[in-house]
C-alpha cells in the first residue's frame, strides 16, 4: 500500500467534548486497532496508519489480537478469585473477544459471585460509547456506560463512584464495600508520564480493599528501535503514544505482581501456542497488581 499524508488533528481552538474523538478525517486509536484487529470499524486514514504501523512491525496485529483476548482472560482469573465487578477503561470498539465478555459475566452471576456481576465500560469517544451500549450489555448482570476522559483522574473516579444501573438509575454500579477488578489494557501508554502517574494514584487511593488491577502495556524492551518507529509514526498521525519500559510499567502498576508476574502478554495465555510465542510478538508486558494484603492464588516474587 502506498503510503499517504495522514493530517494531524488541529487543536487551535477549543471543540466541544467528544470532538475530535469523533473525527472521520484523522485516524483514531480505537479504530486503528479495529483495523488491527481485523474489524471492519474503520476508515481510511486509520488503514493508511494501520498499514504503515504493519510495515514497521508485521507481528503487531498478533499482538493486538493477544492483547485483546487478555481481557476474557482477566476476568476469568478475577472471578475465580471471588471478584464480581469490573470496570474497563478505554473499552475502545468491541471485537469478537470482547463480545464474550457479557456471556463470561453472565457466567459470574450465575456461579453466584455476590448477587450478580457488574462491568461499567469507560471510553472517551461517544461512537465507542454507543457501539459498546448496544452491543455488550449483560441480559443478568448489570452494566453501565461511562463517557470519561482518563486524562481527568479526578472526574473519572467521580463518575465511576456514581454511575448506576441503566435497568435500575437508583443503584450506584458499583458497591464499594466489595472488591473491584479494573482493566487497563493497552491504555496507558496513550497517556504521558504526568496522566499516567495521576490515574493510577487516583485508582488505588479509591479502590476498595482486596481489588485488583490487570494492565497491558506496550514496550520497547524487545525491539527498540522497531517501537521508536512504531511511536513516532503514531505521533505524527496526531496520536501520542509511549512504549514504556518493564522498569517504568512496574513503577505505575504500584501494588504487587501476582504469578506469573509482569511478564510478556502471551505467557498469561492458556494455550500453549501462544504461550511459546517469542517475547517480541506480544509488544507488550501484562501484569495483574494487587491490593497488598489481599490473598491471591501465587504471589509473584518477580516484581
């Protein structure tokens, strides 16, 4: 494909909120990823972006599928740990893998992890917010959709502690007196250092006892020069994004590694196959962090 000037998003004038998420003319990180992922919600700018990301680094669209397939696994070991509410941030557009996740919630509730299994998905674009209303509701459990900026901390920790059942406007989504699982997969490097530090300070000042963070986070550490290109062709398609180090992910993360620890994405897999996958494939380090004193099957020593 031949590569083509991709405009970078204007930012010398205010737009109203959801803007220029909502952009068809510049690429945009969910809709990249859709195309990644082999979807169909995207556009030409994010194919152009797409394809010149796969001439850089032609495993990346195995790591995108590894990474999003992460997220059934997550819940699976968060629920077996008695964990029955969940929030995603940056939901970003549903894919195959993502849609198992209302049947996955449905399942918690029936095993009977607490009254039944709560998810609210966070995005700050208002297209993913409506693909993910119409599509990833749970028929039992409860859900609810939060449009939220994470680069706001503060307001996102408020809308999370309010937002209530869209069947029941009445009941706040999430009880704290419970634990919570939060995924942030492939979020935070869409963050710079300062956001990032903020959001994850703010998630574990609020998170109530025994709750558990699960991250996957892109990086350099195994082809270095491949991730600085890989980075700045995102920057200069107006999408900052930062590969960060095992180092630095860990620092973020804060609480405790539970096994296998932080590790490359595809070693948190059940299948072997992918679990043999070498290290550059995945791109990215996976690691659930949990609430120290919480008891948790196999306590990480590699942290």
């Amino acid at each position: 494909m031949t590569a083509t000037a991709i405009p970078a998003p204007s930012m010398a004038t205010a737009s109203p909120p959801g803007w220029a998420a909502s952009r068809t003319d510049v690429p945009r990180g969910h809709r990249v990823y859709d195309y990644l992922l082999g979807g169909k919600d995207h556009l030409t700018p994010d194919r152009v972006l797409g394809e010149q990301l796969l001439g850089a680094a032609p495993w990346l669209a195995t790591a995108a599928r590894i990474n999003r397939a992460h997220g059934v696994r997550a819940v699976q070991e968060m629920s077996g740990w008695g964990i029955g509410q969940f929030v995603d941030l940056g939901c970003g557009l549903p894919s195959p893998a993502h849609l198992r996740l209302p049947a996955l919630l449905d399942g918690v509730a029936v095993a009977g992890v607490g009254e039944d299994a709560r998810v609210v998905h966070v995005d700050a674009d208002p297209v993913v917010m409506a693909t993910a209303r119409a599509l990833l509701r749970t028929p039992h459990g409860t859900s609810a959709f939060l449009h939220a900026d994470l680069t706001t901390a503060a307001a996102l920790i408020a809308g999370l502690a309010t937002v209530t059942i869209e069947r029941d406007p009445r009941r706040p989504v999430l009880d704290l007196s419970r634990p919570v699982g939060v995924l942030l997969h492939d979020v935070l490097p869409y963050l710079s250092d300062a956001h990032a530090a903020a959001l994850m300070e703010r998630l574990r000042a609020w998170l109530p006892s025994g709750s558990v963070l699960s991250v996957t986070h892109a990086t350099g550490d195994f082809a270095p020069r491949t991730s600085q290109i890989l980075a700045r062709r995102m920057a200069e398609a107006g999408l900052p994004y930062f590969p960060r180090s095992r180092a630095a992910i860990r620092a973020l993360t804060g609480w405790e590694p539970v096994t296998p620890g932080l590790v490359p994405t595809a070693r948190w897999s059940q299948q072997d196959g992918i679990r043999a996958l070498p290290e550059a494939v995945s791109g990215a380090y996976a690691v659930f962090a949990a609430q120290p004193g919480r008891s948790h099957p196999g306590r990480s020593e590699d942290a």
